[in-house]
C-alpha cells in the first residue's frame, strides 16, 4: 500500500482522497485480471499445473500453480 500511495504522490500520514482512492483501485482490478486471464491461459496450454487445496489461513481452498514438464521444455526452448 505504501508503493502505491508514493505513486499517487499520497503522504502516509495523509487519507486518500475518494477519486485517487477509486482510481487506484480500478487500475489493481485491472492488473489482477490481466494476470489472472494469463494465468488460466498457460493451464488452457498446459504450461502451468493447478492445484486446489486449503488455504493457509485455515479456510477455504487456495490455488497453487506449478511448472508442467511441457512447461519447462517450453521456458527451456524460449530461452535458448
């Protein structure tokens, strides 16, 4: 929160004022769908592997995300 509040030019002793605060927030929607939409892209390609499980706040089930074999020939490829 402090990063994005030194972006906004935001001092910490300070409240967000409610057009910089909604900004902000549109912009994160924004950042976290983007990589999500790729995240489930590269499963689709079967770059990454999903796995559902609890969380590790005791509810609910998180999602953790591994590397394929096909995933690490193809960064392997990429790379070279």
């Amino acid at each position: 929160m402090l990063k994005v509040k030194e972006e906004y030019s935001i001092k910490n002793n300070e409240g967000w004022p409610s057009d910089l605060q909604h900004r902000a927030e549109t912009r994160q929607r924004a950042k976290q769908t983007e990589i999500y939409d790729c995240i489930s892209e590269m499963v689709t390609l079967g770059i990454l592997d999903i796995k559902t499980g609890a969380s590790s706040f005791g509810g609910g089930g998180g999602k953790d995300y591994s590397l394929t074999n096909f995933g690490i020939r193809f960064l392997q490829y990429i790379s070279e």
